[in-house]
C-alpha cells in the first residue's frame, strides 16, 4: 500500500519529548479553526518555541500579530510564513493537480509577494463559488450555510471549510468524510485549482526574502527527479517530519533531503478539525535542529 500525506501505516513515531519546533499551522485567516492569537498561545503552553503560521495564500496571521506584540511572548520566534497552493500541469501531473510550497521566513510587507497572494486568494473564492454551484447541481446545497461565515473565513478559503459545511448540513459525517467521498479529488464535488505554478511560486518567495519548502510530500523518494528540477529553480527545503508520516516515512523523506541537500523542516499541518492543538502537538517530533537549518537557509538567502 502506497504511503499519503494523510496516512502512516508504517511504524508510528514517537516523540521522545515535547517539540519545541512547529513551522506548519493554520488560523482562521485561510481554513483552520482558531484565531492567530489563539492559536500562538496554544503553541506556546505546550512548549514550542519556534513556529510560523502557514496559512493558505494569506499572511494577514503574522501582519496582525506584528501589530499586538503583547500577543507573542518575548521567548517565542514567530517565523512569518505562507502556504501556497500551486498548480501542476504537463510533467508536474503526478501530484493531482496542485503542489503544496511553504514559504518560511518571507517578509509580511512585501508589496509585490502581497499582490501575488490577493490573485491566488481570487482564484480561491472563484473555486469556492465553483465548487458551491457543482454541489448545488449534487443535489447538497450548502449556500444558506456559507452564508453565515463570518468575514474572516472568507479571506482564503479552502475545501476543509466547504467540508464543515456539508458536516454542518448533514451530508457528511466529518471532515475527512467529506473529503474522502465528496470534495476529495476526483469525487463528484471536486472542482480543480486555478492559479500559479510551482516555479513562479519559488521565485515569489525567494523575492519576498524567505525560502521555498515542499510540503507534506510522502513518497518524496519516487519524485527525486521532479524534486531536483524544484530544487535548481530555487527550493530550499522540504518537511522531513510532518505528523501524519510514519517513521519509515521520515527516514525516507530525510534521505532525499540530503541527496538533495534540502533543509529538513516539519509542522503539525493544524486546522483543528480533528482535535486541540496540544493533542496534535503531542503526535509530532521535529528536532530543533530544523529551527536551526531554517535559520542558516534564511541568513543565506537576504
């Protein structure tokens, strides 16, 4: 059985003690649960003290909590950072139509990486609006739910927020439910992705001052080829520990990391369907020496 990013069916891993270390987190400005200050809090009771919010195509996270320091504790380094979701076509295929790049360590006041995020956030509400319309010809209307998403959700939505609607709704039994038989790809609410490619998305975070990472890449060891073209056009990085990989998982994407020499980063990937952040911090080891890494990449790239 293949490996997902979603599933470890290998040898779990076991943290030996509380990470202190998650660069991969979602708030409420893209598709998670929790408010950016929140969701710092939450992270820091449990001991980490090197993390970056990750957001969908969004850095509003890190741009409002620059303006409320009373919201960060002196010993926590707060990394700005982005998830963007890109588009794969031609010989980029084998990921299903989109790849997952972080971009940690980028500046929140880059005019230029600012106006790139607003057009994917477009494209966003377009899927969004697409997607809305394909269930409502399903015969799974979730308009009068979506209605009532308080503006914050509507900054850059994502299909887990479309998945809490058909929960709410009575279509689908959880998230993951939803995901597996409704909106997941290839299932009859999936609507393909509209917006950058990979390679631009690169160059856009090199710009903006941060390194490119490869995020939640499982099977990293049957992709080198693609992994390495990445690479030469400008990734730094890719999550070597991420807390639905197996330990053999791990080691795999560790030994491709160094083939590659590519920084080894890792995150909980929370949105906080599932459960509290604490118990989704207690499933994921990522050694501080990523931290560290991080750093080192970073201090090279500006």
């Amino acid at each position: 059985m293949a490996r997902t990013r979603r599933g470890a069916l290998g040898t779990p891993v076991v943290p030996p003690g509380p990470s202190v270390v998650d660069f991969h987190a979602h708030t409420t400005r893209s598709d998670g649960v929790m408010e950016p200050a929140a969701l710092v809090a939450a992270a820091y009771a449990v001991g980490v003290r090197s993390f970056a919010i990750t957001d969908h195509d969004n850095l509003a996270a890190p741009r409002e909590l620059a303006a409320t320091p009373d919201a960060v504790p002196a010993d926590l380094e707060l990394l700005p950072g982005v998830e963007i979701n890109t588009v794969t076509e031609g010989g980029w295929n084998a990921w299903r139509g989109e790849l997952h790049l972080l971009g940690l360590g980028v500046d929140p006041a880059d005019d230029e990486f600012e106006a790139l995020l607003a057009g994917q956030r477009l494209h966003r509400r377009d899927r969004y609006a697409r997607t809305l319309s394909q269930l409502r010809a399903a015969g799974m209307p979730i308009d009068d739910a979506a209605a009532a998403l308080p503006p914050d959700e509507r900054a850059a939505l994502g299909r887990p927020t479309v998945a809490r609607l058909l929960v709410g709704k009575g279509y689908a039994r959880s998230v993951d439910d939803a995901f597996a038989r409704i909106i997941g790809y290839g299932m009859l609410g999936y609507v393909p992705r509209d917006g950058i490619g990979p390679l631009p998305a690169i160059a856009a975070i090199r710009a903006a001052g941060g390194i490119a990472v490869l995020a939640h890449t499982a099977d990293a060891a049957d992709r080198v080829i693609a992994i390495r073209e990445l690479r030469e056009a400008g990734l730094r990085g890719i999550e070597v520990h991420y807390r639905r990989y197996d330990a053999e998982t791990v080691i795999s994407v560790a030994a491709v990391a160094m083939a590659l020499r590519l920084v080894p980063t890792g995150g909980t990937d929370y949105h906080g369907d599932r459960e509290t952040y604490a118990e989704a911090h207690a499933e994921i080891w990522v050694p501080s020496a990523d931290a560290e890494a991080v750093a080192a990449a970073l201090g090279t790239a500006r």
